[in-house]
C-alpha cells in the first residue's frame, strides 16, 4: 500500500508545481492511490459490509477530542494540496470556502447519514 499512495503522492506533487490541477490529474492520482479499509465510518458502512475503502485527508477531531492531522495526511502530504488546488479551480466559491478535511471514497455507496461533526 505505501508504495502506490507514494506514487500518487508524487504525481500529486508534479501536477502541483505544473501548475492548474486537471481532472487528468485527479484520475490519475485516484487511481495510483491505494485506499484502505475503514471500519470506524460505521455511519456510512452499507448494510452486510465490515468496512468501506476511505481515507481522510486534513485535520480531523480525535476520539479524546483533541484537533490533528491525519496519519495518511502526514505521510502524503501533497495529497490534500491536490485536492484543494482542483476543488478551487472548479468551484471559484470554493476559494472562500474553509475546510478542514476531505474523504476520499472508493467503491461504495455510502448509507444516508448526517456527519455528526
């Protein structure tokens, strides 16, 4: 797993010094980056399933309730840049929009849930 997340996160670094984040880019980032299996989105796990692949990317609220980086963050850190770049770049309004962290989801449709945070 950590080689393919470190081959996206080096392709997530180029197209950032390239400059304009594309969809191309996104693509190809997704599908180098290797997800993992989750099994504390118990809000969005669909029913039968033990786990979804996700990865949250940023800052996020600890189980003691203190604010830190994710673990995936810190080890891929152009990831997130990446995210942010191309959300902005599609979405002007998004340039005013603060954030804290963004789920990156793959092969699941999520139960309908409401994020308690």
């Amino acid at each position: 797993m950590a080689r393919s997340r470190r081959r996206a996160n080096d392709a997530a670094q180029a197209a950032l010094e390239r400059g304009g984040v594309t969809d191309a880019d996104i693509l190809h980032f997704m599908r180098a980056w290797k997800f993992s299996r989750n099994k504390t989105r118990r809000n969005v796990i669909p029913t039968g399933a033990n786990f979804v692949y996700s990865d949250t990317l940023g800052l996020v609220r600890s189980r003691t309730g203190r604010i830190c980086i994710t673990s995936v963050t810190r080890r891929n850190t152009h990831a997130l840049r990446l995210f942010s770049a191309w959300l902005r770049s599609k979405r002007p309004v998004l340039r005013e929009f603060s954030f804290t962290s963004i789920s990156l989801n793959c092969d699941y449709a999520a139960r309908i849930h409401r994020d308690s945070n």
